[in-house]
C-alpha cells in the first residue's frame, strides 16, 4: 500500500497515512479535528532491487547471450539458404497424413461402440 502525505490546512498538522490507491483521501484532521486535510503530492519511496536478481533475463550468463547472438545470425540468413529438401517434405506430409487416419479411426471406434450399447 502506498503511503501518502497530508496537511491540514487549519493547523499545519502533517502526517503520513497508508491507504489503497483507490482509497478516498482523508478530510479530518486527527489533530485538531476539523475538515481541512489536504492530500500532498509526494516524491515517493526509490526502488531498492536486493538479491540474486528479479527477472531471470536480467542477468544471463555469458553461454546463454552468446547462444542468443549465434540464433540471431542463423535468423537472419536469407529465405533461399537453406530450403527444406524433398525428404523433410515427405516426412511433415506423412506425419500429418498419419494423425489424420488415426483420428478417424477414432471417430469410427466411437460409432461402433454407440451402435453396440443402442
């Protein structure tokens, strides 16, 4: 929870009071008890990072960056150099030919099944 600052500009009584960001700001002054608070705008409290780090990539280790580089450089080599030979084709066709038989075998499990309760 945040903490804010208030001022009542009645007595110049200042304090400090933690509340939810979508908490309404005070009114009443706790010190002399009329309606004059005044929400302050504040700095903020700075950001104290402690530890072994909060984000894995932050801090990667030097195989992991160089790893990263070489991916970049086989990214980055044009469309035509390395197109997939004839044997990468038929194996990706076959692959996907084969998941679709199997699933409808399936499918017509399923139907002689309904067929032998009904």
């Amino acid at each position: 929870m945040p903490t804010y600052d208030y001022m009542c500009e009645n007595c110049g009584h200042k304090f400090e009071q933690f509340q939810t960001i979508t908490a309404g700001p005070l009114r009443k002054c706790p010190n002399c008890g009329k309606a004059a608070l005044k929400r302050l705008i504040g700095v903020g409290a700075g950001i104290i990072f402690r530890g072994s780090g909060f984000y894995e990539t932050d801090y990667r280790s030097e195989s992991y960056k160089k790893a990263a580089e070489k991916e970049k450089l086989v990214r980055a080599e044009p469309a035509g150099a390395r197109s997939p030979t004839s044997k990468d084709t038929e194996k990706n066709v076959t692959t996907a030919e084969s998941k679709e038989t199997k699933s409808s075998e399936k499918i017509e499990a399923g139907k002689r099944e309904k067929k032998k309760s009904a």
